[in-house]
C-alpha cells in the first residue's frame, strides 16, 4: 500500500516524447539541404533550422520532466 503508483501509459508517452525529440535532432541534418533547395525557403533557413531545433528540444525537455514527475510521486500517506 505504500508502494509508488507508477502510471506506464504516461511512463510509455514520456519515453516516446523523448524519442520523437531525438528524431527530431537527428533528421534535421538530412531535411535542411532539401529544404534550402526550395527557393522561397531559402532565405530563412535559419530560422527554420533553429524552429526544428526548438521542437526537438521542446519533446526530449516535455518527456523528460513527464518522466521525472512519475517517478517523483509520493505515496499515499498511511494513517497508523
């Protein structure tokens, strides 16, 4: 009854957040050329660079403080 209630459905949704922002990072390297290819995206690469790796940064940050919250619960107190 002391235990900690560890929910998995958001253990395993914190886990996949963190991952699609490790994706993110990782995918940005080989859409950027392609993108820079398109003529009216070219001038603010940049921008959409820096955008993809806010978003990435965004999911591994949401997952991670989704994931440390879960295991931080505290029990239930028990009344003796």
């Amino acid at each position: 009854m002391g235990d900690k209630q560890i929910n998995q459905v958001q253990v395993v949704w914190a886990i996949a957040l963190i991952l699609a922002g490790l994706g993110v990072f990782y995918r940005i390297p080989q859409v950027m050329p392609s993108i820079e290819q398109i003529p009216r995206f070219a001038a603010a690469s940049g921008f959409i660079r820096f955008c993809f790796y806010f978003i990435g940064i965004f999911l591994i940050g949401g997952g991670g403080k989704k994931l440390f919250h879960e295991f931080r619960k505290q029990p239930d107190k028990l009344e003796d």
